[in-house]
C-alpha cells in the first residue's frame, strides 16, 4: 500500500540519512540549558524537525533534551522511540573514511550512526510520511519521539516524562534487531570494596583506563614498588565486548587477577591479602551464573545469567570491583540483590553497593503487539519471524507496552558502535517499507 510512495522517495531517504551523520552528536551532558547535551545534538535535533515541518508533520522541541514528530488525530498514541546521539568515532579507530562524513560504497551508507540509530529514525520519518501521503485513515496520533542522550543516561526520556509529556499507548523503537525483541533481561551494576595489599609489595596504581561497566575491559595493568624502592608495571590485555556478551571478549581484569592469585605467598590468611583469591575461588569472576549465586545455571527462555567484571581500581588502600550483570527475565533482581549481601557478610570488612538496575522487559510472545510486529515482518520479508530475547537494554524500556523491532536485519553482522558502521540502503528502504505498514496496523 505505501511500497510505490517510499521506492520514490529513496534518494530523498538517503540524503536525509547521510545529513543526519554529518553531526557529530555525541552526548555531552552540559550546564549549558541551551543545549543540555552539546551544540551538535542541539544542532541536529533542529534540523530534523525542520526537515519534519516541512513534510507536513507537527513538531516540539523539549528544551534540546529531545524532541517529536507527530501526526494524525484521536485519542491514542501510538509512539516511535528513537534517538540522535552516537557513540563517539575517529578515523585513527580503523575508520576506512571520516566517520562523519557519510560515504557510499557497494550500496552501502558507511558513518557513525548510520545503524545505530540514524538511518532507522530516517526510516521511520519517511514510513510516517509514506501513510501520511497515502491518504489512509488513522484512529491514532502518531508521534516519533527522538532522544539525544540514549548512549549515557536516558536525561532525555527522563525530561520528557517530566515535562507530563504523554506515553505513548503502543509501540515500537527502531534501535534494535528485526524481527522483534520480546524479552531483555534485568540489568544489575554492583560495585564492592575490601582493604587489600599484597605481601611485600606496595601497590602504587590499578589501572583499566576508567573501563565502562558495561564493556569487557581490553586493557589492565598494576604498578608495584618492592622493598627495594624498585617499580614495576605488569600489564593485561585482553579483547572488547559488550556486556551482554561477556564471552565474546576476553577480559584484561580477570587476567591481571590470575596472576596475582598466583603469585600470592603460601600460609596467608588475612582476607586484606587473600581476598582476590578468595572471590575467584567463589566464583566472582565467572561469566555465566557466578558459582557463588547459584550451582546450577540461572536460566529461563531469555538465556543463562551473565557477569562482566568491567572494573578494578585501587584507591585509599582499597580495592574496587565492579561487574554488570544480566540477570534472566524470570529470575527476580531482589533475589540476586540478597545473595551478594550474603557474600558480602562473608567478609566483615566489604562495602558493597548496588549502583544501577533495570527491570527485565518481558512481553508474552502471543501478545498482539508481538503478533502484529513478526506477522508484518514476515510479510515484507519472507523470512522466518520468530521473536528473540536479548541480553542487552533497548530503548523500548523507556515506555511500557513497547518492543524493539528492527532495524538490523537477521543474520547481519551487528555494526552499532562498531568501525565502519554501516547502513545496508536495501535494507534501509526495506525497513521504510516495513515501518509504514506497521505503523498503519497499530494506528488505524
Ligand atoms: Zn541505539
């Protein structure tokens, strides 16, 4: 029905995508209320609502903290969540071109954001276009919802909930996989603290370069002094990863940790000197369902329990360690909560601190938003439809009663902050195509 309006309107898609990637919007969260996230996020949030204006779209601007695209009328919303702001990218990183210029090669949009989350915004603009232009009847507004710190803090959904903006009723965000995400398990960040010293040894510096919690750390080194005065810098490195994947990376830490467990002294005793080995003996550093938690697997149909120890530092005679777990969507955070409390009285003198959590997303495979979503999908494509359950956190938590859906297509090597991220142009239309139908299901 909107397949002939959106084959016409391909140059203009790829234009608009290739002029989004020219921002280089990287969140930067500033004290600055003109720009609450740095000039280019202000700056690209204003070009797409001009670009929205002058389709024929209504629009709000929600003080550079995000913003939205809306059409249509009555008294449902259906709401599109996407956003703005990448992750940062330099050519030094490996980049074949300027990350943000955008390049075509092969049929193919290469940039920073092209995937991640660029092109599927794009998509979803020119999807609500093509039903706009088609003359179709809608029962429900329409509203593209464009945030400018999704890859930090989520400040722009926060405000826009803050502002008594209205939820959307149903929907979908364009910030993941096709054919659907169904499950996303429960986030936990945990950070613990314990005296630690090593025998003979004074430790001068723990580094793993400020690693994010939620990366399999690539890089770790400690530096020592011996009785002598003499300094040494023994350095780890290992292999980068998302969390959500801790055993497609090979991390540094655990490396470090291993050693040292090795080197430690025979007959101490004193948890200062022996707690790394005794966490490790407890299974702290294992990547799927720590021993300590449980002896059996924690796993259900949206996977097994997975751990990433992302940091270790060494701080006023303390050590720190912190990990991001992702925790089955059927197994209770609290009950993951409470066994590391449990490990924690294990050593009188271990501060433990729960610093981030997130709720499993779950929504019943036969429920009708999962039906509509994988039946279009199925439709469009001819492939196989059935939903999938991941590890990571998309940008459908920011509402309830919406899921992820596209727009990377099965099979397709993941580019989202990769190098040379990349946008696939035929899969750019299809997802157009794909988006405009599904929008007309949800809102007729
Ligand atoms: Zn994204």
């Amino acid at each position: 029905m909107f397949d002939n309006i959106i084959e016409n309107a391909q140059t203009a898609i790829i234009n608009s995508v290739c002029e989004l990637i020219k921002f280089k919007s990287v969140s930067v969260e500033t004290q600055n209320s003109k720009m609450p996230f740095g000039e280019a996020c202000k700056e690209v949030l204003e070009y797409i609502l001009n670009l929205a204006e002058t389709l024929g779209f209504r629009t709000k601007n929600l003080d550079g903290y995000c913003g939205y695209i809306e059409f249509g009328e009555g008294k449902d919303l259906v709401g599109i969540i996407g956003h703005l702001d990448v992750v940062p990218a330099e050519l030094e990183d490996g980049w074949y071109s300027d990350p943000f210029i955008p390049n075509i090669r092969d049929n193919k949009i290469y940039g920073r954001g092209a995937i991640d989350d660029k092109g599927p915004v794009i998509a979803s603009l020119y999807a609500m276009k093509a039903v706009l232009d088609s003359g179709q009847k809608l029962n429900k507004r329409v509203r593209l919802i464009l945030g400018l710190n999704e890859e930090k803090n989520w400040n722009c959904i926060k405000h826009y909930k803050e502002m008594g903006e209205e939820s959307p009723t149903i929907g979908f965000s364009p910030d993941a996989d096709f054919p659907c995400i169904y499950a996303e398990k429960g986030i936990l960040s945990v950070r613990l603290q314990h005296p630690f010293s090593i025998p003979f040894m004074e430790i001068l510096e723990i580094n793993c370069n400020h690693n994010a919690l939620n990366v399999v750390p690539k890089y770790c080194s400690i530096t020592l002094k011996d009785t002598h005065s003499a300094t040494t810098k023994l350095e780890f490195h290992g292999t980068a990863a998302h969390a959500a994947h801790p055993d497609l990376g090979d991390n540094a830490i655990t490396k470090l940790v291993k050693y040292l467990n090795s080197q430690l002294p025979e007959k101490q005793t004193q948890d200062e000197f022996t707690i790394l080995t005794k966490l490790y003996d407890l299974g702290l550093f294992d990547i799927t369902t720590p021993q300590f938690l449980s002896t059996e697997p924690i796993e259900d149909e949206s996977g097994v329990l997975t751990s990433n120890v992302g940091f270790l530092g060494f701080a006023n005679q303390l050590l720190e360690i912190g990990l991001n777990l992702r925790v089955p969507v059927h197994t209770p955070l609290s009950e993951i909560k409470s066994k590391f409390e449990k490990l924690a009285e294990m050593f009188p003198c271990m501060q433990i601190n729960f610093t981030a959590e997130q709720a499993p997303l779950y929504i019943e495979k036969n429920n009708n938003l999962i039906q509509t979503l994988t039946r279009i999908f199925q439709q469009k494509t001819n492939l196989p439809a059935n939903p999938i359950a991941i590890g990571g956190g998309t940008y459908a938590r920011a509402f309830p009663n919406c899921v992820a859906f596209g727009a990377n297509m099965p099979g397709q090597k993941d580019m989202c902050h990769q190098v040379n991220e990349f946008i696939d142009i035929k899969n750019l239309i299809l997802s157009t195509k794909i988006y405009a139908e599904t929008i007309y299901e949800l809102a007729k």
